[in-house]
C-alpha cells in the first residue's frame, strides 16, 4: 500500500477508535457485547480483510503496515480487534498459507467482508502451544472425511460460520505430524458450540467449546486439497508465526494507552497540596512504563520488517510476542500502582486493561513457549539433547 494510502487508513482508524469506541468500551465490557453499529462501521471501513491480498476482496497490507494498524486497535478494548481479528490473522491465514485456489476464491473475499466470520479451531482440553497431543481425529469414509473431538476457548465459536478444525488424520505419525485441517462450515450436522466461556476480562470477546460428533465433510474440505493431507501443523505453525507479530503489536497498542492514562491521572490527582507527578517514585513507574513501551514499539518494528523480507518468521515473532505480552502487563501493574485505590475499581480504565492484558501471555502460544521456540533457534540442536 503507499505510504499515504496508509497513513489515511490510520487516521481514519484512529478518529474511529478515539470518538466511536472509547466512550463505550464500558458497555462493551458489561454487556459482553460489541454494538451492532460498531461491527458494522467495522466491516465498512475494511477492517474484517486488512491482512487479507487484494485480489481477494482485501486491503493487502504487509506485515509492517499490519502492525501499525493493530498498534491503533490496541488503543481500546482488545474485543474490537478480536471481532475480526481471526478473520485477519490465524484463521484467514490457514486458507491465505494452505488454501487451494478454488478455496481462496470461495472463502477469503467473504472474510474479507465480513460476510463469514471465521474461527481457528485448533486449541484443546489437553491440547494447546503443544499441539502433539492433538486428540481430535479424521478418518476417511469413501470420498468423505469424518471427525471426531473437541475443541476448547475458540474465539469467535459461537458466532463463526466456518472454523478451521485441525484433526489427526494419520494416526501412525508422531507429534506434530499427521494433523490435517478442514473447513467445517457451520450448520453442519455433528457440530456444535458451548456456552460462552466466562473470562477474567476481554469482555465482548467471545469463546466457547467446540464439539465435533461424527462430523462428515467431503474431501473438498481439507484446507490445500490432497496436497494438504498431514500438512496442518506446517499451516499451523505459519499462521501462529504471522499472529504473533500482530499480537505484539496489539500489546503495544495497548501500553500507549496505559501510559496515557498513567501519565493523565498523575498530573491531575493532587496529593499534599501537589500533583503525584511531582514525587519522584510515581515519576519512576512512568519511566520504566515509557521505556518499555518504546522497546516493544521498536521490537515490533524490527520483526514485522524480518517477516516481510523473509529474514526471520521464527525467532522474531516469538521474541516480539513474548517481550511485549510480558512488557503490557508490568505497564498495566504501574497504571493500577499510581492510580492507588482507584486502579483497583470497576469503571476506571485501568483496571479494566489489567485484566484484559493477563490473557496476551497466554493465546496464540504461552510466553514459556516462546522461550522455547526462541532458545532452540538460538542454540540448535544443541537445545534438544
């Protein structure tokens, strides 16, 4: 995209999220609920395919535009950016890395839209960062395939119109070998969803079990054709490498907006006769927040720029996702810290994003799997014995 081009898309993101989604993102965090006008202010400003290639129906931006983007979106609610955000990243990416041509052509220009809403069914009760032991299983019936399993916190479950399921289709093969992916529209017979799960925050942001009960789909559906037969954790691993970036992006996103309040409050609340900016330990916690924020900004930066050149779509990713998922939550902790009594009270902004903050660490591969994947890149095989 050039760079004005960009730069417009931005403005207009940034205009939106400040004087449209700000003033109710305590609605939004106590009605579980994003508003009907809002989804659709989202799908009309192209926000459901941002990532998603131009032939397709999408805004194409490189990984390096995406994350200035989702540094916009971290500035209020993680729910806003959850809405589309599997359509853009883990579960579009299946079909953009994996897809068949006829599978792109069917699907990505309806994720574009915001048509179909799609969901990455890849996470279990005993199978998540790891996915070796992947439980769900695929066998084939003639022309079809029918799986079995169960999936567990799903975004978007309840509301998807299509998940990505990943299945062991060869149950021979070790670890992470073996794993196919299939497209299960929903509405087909055998597929269900749970209630919605009820989390510790990211209110409005929805997920839920996913349960697979002889579920038959034709050979069609396996995400690549043939060719994608035992190639779902390649897929997988693809599209969890690219969400990584945004995530960390998203997080730091988040922290600019955590410093803002930070700083805002610390001017403002008066404390013997002074604003607490004026004591050095409250002057501290800002450093150490602005500091920090600075170096998830420039660390998201630099990855997005090795993913897009092809230098680095392993260590950087995970780096960038660990650090700035790590980094958000001792930002967040600072904010509560100087707000004192009134950081820890539902209805201050702060205390929200401390909650919503504690899932980064978690989703799209724990921080201590990104120690793992960032080790073993460093060290070799040396790292495996």
């Amino acid at each position: 995209m050039d760079a004005s081009d960009l730069d417009d898309v931005l403005a207009s993101v940034r205009e939106f999220i400040r004087q449209e989604v700000v003033p109710l993102e305590e609605q939004i965090d106590a009605d579980d609920a994003i508003p009907d006008e809002i989804v659709a202010q989202c799908k009309a400003m192209g926000l459901y395919g941002f990532t998603i290639p131009e032939q397709y129906g999408g805004l194409g931006l490189a990984v390096a535009e995406e994350v200035e983007l989702a540094m916009e979106l971290g500035w209020t609610t993680p729910a806003l950016r959850s809405l589309f955000g599997t359509n853009n990243g883990i579960a579009g990416h299946v079909l953009i890395e994996g897809g068949t041509e006829e599978q792109k052509k069917s699907w990505l220009p309806r994720l574009a839209s915001g048509e179909v809403t799609a969901s990455f069914g890849l996470t279990e009760a005993e199978a998540g960062s790891d996915p070796s032991t992947l439980s769900t299983v695929a066998r084939r019936d003639g022309d079809d395939w029918v799986i079995n399993g169960s999936k567990r916190y799903i975004t978007n479950a309840p509301v998807a119109d299509v998940i990505m399921v990943f299945a062991r289709t060869n149950p021979d093969a070790p670890g992470n070998r073996g794993i196919s992916t299939f497209l299960v529209p929903a509405g087909t017979p055998g597929l269900s969803t749970g209630p919605k799960d009820h989390k510790m925050g990211q209110f409005g942001a929805w997920t839920s079990d996913v349960h697979l009960d002889d579920v038959r789909v034709p050979a069609e559906a396996v995400v690549g054709g043939e060719a994608g037969i035992d190639n779902g954790f390649r897929i997988a691993a693809k599209c969890l490498a690219h969400g990584r970036v945004h995530i960390a992006a998203v997080c730091v996103g988040m922290a600019a907006r955590l410093v803002h309040e930070t700083v805002e409050y610390a001017r403002a609340r008066q404390a013997g006769g002074k604003p607490i900016a004026a004591f050095q330990l409250v002057q501290g916690m800002v450093a150490d927040s602005v500091t920090d924020l600075h170096a998830g900004r420039a660390l998201v930066r630099q990855a997005a720029r090795a993913f897009d050149d092809g230098s680095d779509k392993v260590a950087g990713p995970a780096a960038a996702k660990y650090f700035c998922s790590e980094m958000v939550g001792r930002v967040a902790d600072r904010a509560v810290q100087v707000h004192g009594g009134a950081g820890y009270m539902r209805g201050v902004a702060v205390e929200r994003f401390y909650r919503d903050a504690r899932l980064f660490r978690i989703y799209e591969g724990t921080s201590q799997i990104q120690q793992v994947i960032i080790a073993r890149d460093a060290l070799g095989p040396a790292a495996r014995g």
